[in-house]
C-alpha cells in the first residue's frame, strides 16, 4: 500500500511489515532526515515532526509576547515564585494559629499607684447615705439625720468628715474641693490616663452638693449660712459627748450633732464660691448643674462681700480653735479669681487684679510665712491663678501691672522653695520646713509640690523653658526636681524609710488617729467611753484607711506611730487635697502637661473681633 507523502516523497505502509518498532523509528528517522535535507520547513512543519525526546533540541528561549526570555530565567523565575508563595502562605498559617502573645503595658509610676490611693481616703471620709460602690467595706451609713430641725438648714446629710474625727468643717472641706477641682481642670488627660477622671468628678460632686445645702442656693441674697456641723469642744474638762470626746464610729453615732451658722464669714463665704465656681467648670459639660453651682457661687460671693464681711472664726468659737482663720482678703482676691474663670465676668478680674485687695492680701511684702500655701492662705495659690491668666490670654491694660506682679511675685515663691536658698529650713533627711518645724508639715508641703509642678508645667506650655532668681536663670526642670524629692521623701525616701502615705509600699504608720478605721466592724456598738479602749490600743488598726497622708514627722524626721498623739497620724481632707493635687502633676508622661483652654471655657474674646473687610468696589 502506498500513501501520499505530502512533503514530495513516497512512503509504503505495509501492514504486514514484521519490522519491529525500533526499526520503524530508524526508518522515520531517516526519511525526516531525508525530508529536511531536500527543504527547510516553517515552524508549524517542524513542529509535525516527533523525533526522540531525548535527541530533540529545547528551545532556550521563552516568548512571552512582549518579550523574549531565556528559559532558564523563566523556570527559575516562575519556581521562585511559586517557593515564596508557598513559604509566605506558611508563614501566615503559622502566624494565625499560633497564640499571640501582647507586650504589657509598662507598669504605673509611683505617682500614679499613690493617686489611686489617696483619692480612695475621700471615699473613707464620706458622710451620710453612701453609694453602692463607696469601696470602703468598713464605712456605712452615718449622720443622714444632720440638720437643724424647723430650719431650711434641717436636711444637712452629706459631705465629708475633716479628719479623725466626725466634724463637719465648712471652711478646710471647701478649700479641698477646690483643690480637687482645680487639678481634674488642669490635668484631666492625666486623671483619664490613671483611670480615675470618672472617680475624681464623684468625689467633687459629692461635695458641691452638700455645698449646696448650707445656704440658701436659689436666692440672689443670702444673709446666712452653715460653717459646722458637729461638735470637738473638750474644754474646761467637757464630758458632754461630742465628735472630740467620744471615740466612736461615725455609723454609731447617736448624739446630738449642733448646727453652727454664721452671718459675718468673708473667709468662708469666699472659699466656698470658689469651690462652687471651680466644680462648674468641671462639670460645664453638664449645664445645667453647672449654671446651678455658678448660681450658687455668685449668691456666696456677694454675701461674703457685700453683707457678710468679718471672720468666719470668731474669738471664743470652735471654729477659733481648730481652723482659725486670719483674714479674708486672701480669700477676696482667690474667690475672685475662680468667679472671673467660671463666669467670664470683667467685674470680678477687677476685683482679683485691683491693688488694693493684693496689699491687703500681703501680696506686696514678705513674712516668715510668705508662699505657703494652705487651708487658711490663699495668696500664693491665686497668684499663681492669675498668673495663668497673664502667661496664656495676656489681657493688657488695664490688668497688666497687677498680673506682672503677681508673676514676679509667684517667681519668688518659687525661688524660696530651691534648696540653694534659706528662706525654709529643710531637715537632714531634706524634708522643706514651710511651718518652720511646727507640727503637722505635710500638708504644706504637698501644697508647694504641686504649686511647683503646675508653675512649671505652666512655663513649658508657653514655651519658656524656665525663670529668673535674680540673676540666674533657672529650668522648669529644677522645679520638678524640687516637687518630686519632696513627694518621694512623703512616699518613703526618707530616713525613716517610711511611707507617711498609709496603704502605699510595705512601712507605712499603723495607728493612724482615725476612728472608723481603729475600731474593728465587728457588729458591737461603742459607746462614747466604751471606744477608749481602741483610742488606747497599741496594736495597729484593724482597718487600713488607704490613701490617707498622716501629719507627718517632726524638724529631726522623726515620727512615732501612736494613735494618740494626732500631730504625727492625724490625716485630713484639705492636706489629701494637695497631696492628689501633687501626685497628678507628677504622673504619667511629662509631655502631656496641663490643659490650656478648658478653664478659660467661660472667658470671652479678650479684643473685639475685627469687623469684616468692606465689599469689593464696583464701578
């Protein structure tokens, strides 16, 4: 049989050829041999023919439409490919399955571990009904009946306790809302940073309202209010029971506790607008309340002013006993200050910045006791206030003489404060001496560390990296320095190696002076005398009272924890204030620093607003 070889050659097929497959390979392979040699083929043709793989050339080339690549590029190319993707797939599963293991967060400063305690002693110290989630397990319910009946003073249930004891005191309870307020304005970011915004808002609350109890709140003019509530007079040898002479539970307490009330109380009247006036613009966000506290703020400050002006402590009073105030004026010039931030009313800058007030207030001279800022003076604290006001809006005439003072004055505060001058003694262990070695030093102190701290904090928001003592130039950092060794010295470096802090590291004083937390809660009431036996144990209280900053030690550093000698275990509510206020400032990230803008929130435009350009003329 023959078959047409397409190519121009015969080819016989013959079926019953015996050859063998072999031998019909080496013929093909001749005729295609034969077939090339007689004409080149195209591709197509050459792609026709099947020779043995093994004796067929690859191509070495590779198209790929837009280019022409060597094959072995290409192989090793698309096999990288293809190992990387496999090795990336692999690497992905692992990563999915495999547990996740988060880095921790960087452990809370010293700083902010005390803060958390110290805002746990207001806690301690509330009176009357307590939320559910006081978190104080030893603390109930205590005077809800406070009041004086057939009065508008007959509901007084609320606020806090001012220290050991049971008393009520207006006067120091009002200047440690303010402080507490004061630092949430300035430091807010740093209280959300610590979780504690929430808690410290609870704690200022819960203060304003009963604030708002010891005076006629919804009236324009008042011509009285509540100063006390609760007696401590042990004098001429009173066995009368009361808050001083009993030691007993506030929970137990079934005495009666006397109102005392006060028309002539500058001082009082001042402080406690300035904290109604300092709570509103902590709560500006809630208006309502905070248009009732200014209410408030401004019916006080007009009493204080206008009707009431004197001394809230008169000779012969308790009041005169415990928290003596010394004038007003301070209080003036301070109350002012905290009305012109929450109101925005010029009125009351003129009445801040106006020199007849700061004379008065001690503003222009010295004094063994000038810049210690306390409960009783103000001075160096609104000072600093107003000093705010200059370094951040700079309002100019006819306010800038009084406020150049004032930061003058404010620099050499804090340049009595630096170790290398004597204005204060310091004890060995470093301890600064502003109650020149009387007892109970703490709480000035801790006033000083913050003020330095904020006055710092102030400059560095301004963008001055620090001030002059006379001549030499000093940095914002030295006076953190200063504010940080004095806080560390309270929170054990010291020689003592003791925490004054109670609750905070290991050594901390046991028989703090306190009696809710020196009786244990074991279902037992107490009578007036029956709670001596726990005044006079030498064993260590069966309740920590966390967070609370005792009196502190003596001009040697010296201190010895006995529950009956109050001037060293004694703690109370305006020096915790400072001490929040302190701790706050110190914590967290340097770089965070205050807020500028939220305590001006009320203050309007300083200059008019320029008046639009005119339209564009038009022929």
């Amino acid at each position: 049989m023959y078959g047409r070889d397409p190519w121009g050659g015969p080819l016989e097929i013959n079926t019953a050829d015996s050859a063998t497959d072999d031998d019909r390979s080496r013929n093909l392979q001749d005729l295609d041999r034969a077939a090339l040699s007689s004409r080149p083929l195209d591709e197509t043709q050459q792609s026709w023919l099947l020779g043995p793989s093994g004796e067929q050339k690859k191509k070495k080339y590779v198209d790929l439409g837009c280019v022409i690549v060597s094959r072995k590029i290409f192989i090793w190319t698309v096999g990288t490919l293809l190992v990387s993707g496999l090795l990336a797939g692999l690497i992905v599963l692992i990563v999915k399955t495999v547990p996740r293991h988060h880095h921790a967060k960087a452990p809370p400063d010293n700083y902010t571990l005390a803060l958390h305690k110290a805002l746990m002693f207001f806690n301690a110290q509330k009176s009357g009904k307590l939320p559910k989630h006081n978190n104080v397990s030893w603390r109930g319910n205590s005077c809800v009946k406070d009041g004086d009946p057939g009065t508008m003073f007959k509901d007084l249930a609320g606020g806090y306790y001012d220290a050991g004891d049971a008393i009520k005191f207006n006067f120091p309870q009002s200047f440690a809302m303010t402080l507490l307020s004061w630092s949430v304005i300035e430091y807010s970011a740093k209280y959300e940073a610590a979780g504690e915004l929430a808690h410290a808002k609870e704690l200022i609350k819960w203060g304003a309202d009963y604030f708002l109890k010891t005076f006629n709140h919804t009236a324009d003019t008042i011509d009285m209010m509540v100063s006390q509530v609760g007696s401590g007079d042990t004098a001429k040898g009173s066995t009368t029971p009361n808050d001083h002479y009993c030691w007993t539970r506030p929970e137990d307490i079934d005495y009666k506790r006397p109102v005392t009330t006060t028309g002539s109380c500058g001082d009082l009247a001042s402080e406690m607008a300035a904290a109604l006036a300092a709570a509103s613009i902590v709560f500006k966000d809630n208006k309502a309340y905070s248009q009732k506290l200014v209410h408030g703020a401004k019916t006080l400050f007009t009493f204080g002013r206008e009707r009431g002006r004197g001394l809230y402590s008169a000779p012969g009073s308790e009041a005169s006993v415990f928290y003596n105030s010394t004038g007003y004026w301070d209080e003036y010039v301070w109350g002012a200050a905290w009305m012109y931030y929450a109101t925005g009313n010029n009125s009351y800058l003129t009445l801040a910045t106006h020199p007849t007030l700061a004379k008065h207030a001690g503003a222009f001279w010295g004094g063994p006791d000038y810049g210690v800022f306390s409960w009783d003076n103000k001075l160096a604290g609104a000072q600093v206030l107003l000093t705010r006001l200059r370094l951040f809006l700079s309002p100019g005439y006819p306010y800038e003489e009084i406020l150049r003072t004032f930061q003058n004055q404010t620099s050499i505060v804090m340049c009595s404060y630096l170790p290398i001058f004597t204005t204060f003694n310091r004890t060995k262990g470093g301890l600064i001496q502003l109650n020149h070695g009387r007892p109970q030093p703490l709480q000035y102190v801790v006033n000083a560390a913050f003020l330095a701290t904020l006055f710092s904090d102030y400059l560095d928001a301004a963008d001055t990296p620090g001030w002059y003592c006379g001549p030499n130039f000093y940095s914002t950092d030295v006076l953190r320095d200063f504010a940080k060794f004095q806080v560390d010295y309270i929170l054990g470096k010291n020689p003592r190696k003791m925490s004054y802090v109670t609750g905070f590291g290991n050594h901390y004083p046991k028989q703090v002076h306190h009696r809710a937390a020196s009786i244990p809660k074991n279902k037992i009431k107490y009578n007036c005398k029956g709670g001596w036996k726990w005044r006079d144990s030498k064993k260590p209280n069966p309740n920590i009272i966390e967070g609370a900053m005792v009196a502190g030690p003596d001009k040697k550093d010296g201190f010895h924890d006995v529950r009956s000698n109050y001037n060293y275990t004694e703690p109370t509510l305006a020096g915790n204030a400072g001490l929040v206020f302190a701790l706050v400032g110190l914590s967290g990230d340097k770089s965070v620093g205050i807020d500028k803008n939220t305590i001006f929130s009320a203050v309007p435009p300083m200059f008019p607003t320029p008046p639009p350009p005119p339209a564009p003329w038009k022929p």
